[in-house]
C-alpha cells in the first residue's frame, strides 16, 4: 500500500469528485507502476465507470475530441495540466494490426484492464481511506518484483492487436532494466513481420524513446536479436559481422552499438545518439580489401547520404535531419598537433560549421570508445579543444565579414554570382589573417577582385574552396610548432 500523499492534490480532486458523483474510479497505466516502484510519476490517467458525457458533466470545462472514450480535464497543476480520464472499454479485432476495429464501453474495471498490453501496466490502483490499494488481476505487481516483463494473456495475441507494443516491450525493458518473458520473447520473435503495418511516424517515436533510455545500445541489439530492427533501420544491419582493420577490435555493429553507449552513459541529447548510431552506418558499402589493410573510403559521405534517407523515411524533422546527418558526415575530421595551425581550425570551424563543433567532439569521443581504446578524450582531442577556443571568436563565416552586400552595392557592385565569388575569396583571406577584417581593407580587396576577368575571379574561388579543405588532408601550407598547452 502507498499513501495517498504520493497523489497531487489536483489530481486526487479529479479522482474524489467522480466519486462524489456516484462513479467508480481507478489510477491506470504508468502512474501506478511507478506509484509501486516508489517514483514519480509523469503523467496521471484515471479509468471510470462514468460514460464520456457523464465525465463532461462532472468537469465542463474539459476537451474530447477522439472515439476512445477519453476526456482530458484540465487542472492548476504546472507539471500536470491535463488528466486523462477514459471510460472503461474494451476492444475487439484489429483487422491492421494498428487499431481496433471497434470500442465498447465497459462495466468493470477488469474488463478494461484485460485489454491492456503488460501485466505490469494492467494494474488499477484506488484510494481507500489514507492509502492506496491496487487491483492487481494479473500479477504485475508480482512481475514488478521480479524484474519481469510479461503479456497480458497470450503474447503473441496481444501483439497482433497492436503491432507497435513489441516495440513498447524493448521500450518498457530497456527503461525499467526489466527481463523480458520466455513466452513473450518466443512472440517477439513470431510476431516480428507486423511492424511493417505500423505507420513510420509510430515507430520513430517508440525508436526516439528506446535511444533516450540508458540501456539505449542493448534496446538496439535487442530489437535485432527480436527481428524488429529489419523493420526500423534495416541499414543498420549490414554491419552485423563486418570486420574492420587493424584500428578496430569490434565488427562494424559492435562498434556503432558501443559508441552509441557512451552517449547513453554520458546522458546526450538525441542528435548525438543518433549521430553515434549511425556514424559509421556507410562503412559496409564501402569496404575494400580485409584484414587488418581493409579500408573504408568515403564511407562518412556514403553514411551521411543513407542517414539522411533514414530519417526522411521515418518522417524525423528537417531540422533534427540535418543536424544528425552533419554529424555523420564531419565525424572523420583530421587533427594533429604541430601540423595544423589557427588558420587551419579556423578553415575547419567555417567549413562545419562553429555550432556544430561541441557535438562533433562528442561523436568524436563516442567513436574512440567504441574503437576500444581506453581514453574518449587524449591529448590532440584536448589541444584542438584549446585552438577551438582561442580562434572560435574570429570571423569564420561571410556574415562575420566588416563588410555585406549593400557595401559592394554602394561602390556600384551588381548583385549576383561574381558577388558571392568575392565573399568566398574575402572570407578565405581573414580566415588567414583575422586582423585584415576592416572594411577599408575588404573594400579594397574586393575592387581588386571585381576588376578580374569571370576566369580569373573563379580560379582564385576555386583555390580559396581548396584550402578550406586543408586540415583533413593534413598539408597546412604554415606549419606551426608543436604547441603544449
């Protein structure tokens, strides 16, 4: 038993008044699994006798607008600021293995919770005096105990009703450190060919919750080892038993899942799990030779390309798109201390971009890990740290420029290519010598560069774009002394 201290005051006031008015009442779902595991919870759904227009009445002020029989009532509360209350119902057939093909309004509290997916999450919790009771007709609190994750019923019945939950069962044990059941896994396993009914949308968000969790790589193995990662990122899956070259001890999926763990363990944002995952995702397509000599050319373009088509297919924003195909693609950037100079990491700074560097470290010490080495972080990755900072405040891109378009439209410029010419030319310049950025000094430059002929003007552009790429083909024209810090 729990006390009813554990329930927010607005919340317990929904649950007190649909009481009030003559209905039964329950604490339904995850609310009542972490009531049991002494956590808080984060988020709170009642279960009711009371017909959808019977909750409207007790709560007017509330939203339906679904068939399932859910109303959300509003409260005071900041963290809480709807409370689901939905009628007891049961479901029958699901012809799509998504959803119900009907919904019936239910009498009893048991029946509602025989449709639920887990035993674990079909546990119904009421207040009884000054504590908390549960009706527990399955034996999930039993299961909760033991660390046990189990259907409802027959497993793979369940999962024919709603194909995403074998998704949910990976979620569910990667989340709560949970075993998954004999008969369950056996399900899993069977089952595996529906998750192509679910709609992609569905399935990055179970995806995107699995990666968030901190056993996030042993999710990932697990939704291979259960035949659903075909379904999901099948991409991914032609690095299973590929072995690399003499840097690396693990196969090419051992190594993605273990860089991917560090990010968990180090609790990053999503970019930067996904960025790990997927980093070396190109490496298979792009294998030659094997053994230690094997090589991997271009697999961080070949990558980027196929993670960009992975999470346009699994409808990921443009934004989180972008950001995470970046990552894949500059993961493999060059460093050596004493033969690149500020020139250099600024040229680097300005191709990838400023934004992304803190997040390009981070994959950078994920793949180090993920190579077996002991140390994410070594001496060059802490010495780059130090050039990063001393030159990430000088002019690294056109918009930092003393100088913009209305300036060279002033001095009777014409909008256009040759213009964008010219910046890619002046911006070269400065990023060799950030004290040449006046505008007296750009100003000159840039009628020096106007009175070139096209051929010219694009030769020098050419040569500017070519140095930009200096740092990761190691040949920084002034070499610096090796620099302690």
């Amino acid at each position: 038993m729990n006390d009813i201290k554990d329930i927010p005051q607005e919340v317990y006031d929904i649950y007190q008044r649909l009481e009030d008015a003559g209905h039964e009442a329950y604490f339904v779902g995850g609310c009542v699994r972490d009531l049991i595991n002494k956590k808080e919870p984060h988020d709170w759904d009642i279960a009711t006798s009371a017909r959808p227009d019977d909750i409207l009445k007790v709560f007017p002020d509330s939203v339906y607008e679904n068939n399932f029989g859910t109303v959300g009532v509003k409260t005071e509360h900041e963290q809480f600021p709807i409370v689901e209350v939905t009628t007891y119902r049961t479901e029958s057939t699901y012809s799509d293995f998504r959803r119900p093909d009907e919904i019936s309004f239910a009498d009893t509290i048991e029946d509602d919770l025989s449709r639920r997916d887990f035993t674990m999450n079909a546990i119904a919790a009421r207040i009884e005096g000054d504590t908390i009771v549960f009706k527990d007709p399955y034996k999930g609190k039993e299961d909760l105990s033991n660390s046990i994750l189990r259907c409802v019923g027959d497993a793979g019945e369940r999962f024919r009703e709603d194909a995403l939950r074998m998704m949910r069962a990976v979620r569910f044990a990667s989340q709560l450190d949970v075993q998954i059941e004999e008969e369950t896994q056996k399900a899993l396993v069977k089952e595996a060919p529906l998750l192509a009914h679910i709609a992609k949308e569905r399935i990055r968000d179970e995806f995107v919750k699995i990666l968030r969790t901190s056993k996030a790589a042993w999710g990932v193995e697990a939704l291979r080892i259960y035949g659903l990662l075909e379904h999901i990122v099948p991409e991914l899956l032609e690095g299973v038993g590929v072995d690399q070259n003499k840097h690396h001890i693990y196969t090419v999926w051992e190594h993605n899942l273990r860089a991917l763990d560090y990010t968990a363990e180090k609790n990053y944002e999503l970019p930067i799990r996904l960025g790990a995952l997927l980093h070396d995702v190109g490496k298979p397509r792009t294998k030659e030779g094997e053994g230690e000599q094997a090589t991997f050319y271009n697999h961080e373009v070949v990558g980027a390309k196929m993670t960009r088509e992975i999470m346009k297919r699994l409808g990921f924003s443009k934004k989180d798109t972008d950001h995470v195909v970046h990552l894949v693609r500059h993961h493999l950037f060059y460093y050596n201390v004493g033969e690149v100079s500020e020139a250099g990491v600024r040229r680097f700074l300005s191709r990838v971009g400023a934004d992304y560097i803190d997040d390009l470290m981070k994959i950078r010490e994920a793949d180090r890990i993920g190579s077996g080495v002991p140390k994410a972080i070594p001496y060059k990755l802490r010495h780059l740290r130090f050039m990063i900072e001393k030159v990430r405040r000088d002019p690294l891109s056109p918009k930092m420029l003393a100088i913009d378009g209305s300036d060279l439209i002033k001095e009777g410029f014409s909008p256009g290519p040759r213009m964008g010419m010219i910046f890619s030319v002046l911006l070269e310049d400065i990023l060799d010598d950030p004290s040449r950025n006046t505008k007296k000094y750009l100003l000159k430059k840039a009628q020096e560069l106007h009175a070139l002929s096209d051929a010219e003007l694009k030769e020098k552009e050419e040569k500017a774009q070519e140095k930009k790429n200096e740092w990761e083909e190691g040949i920084e024209k002034k070499m610096r002394k090796k620099y302690k810090v």
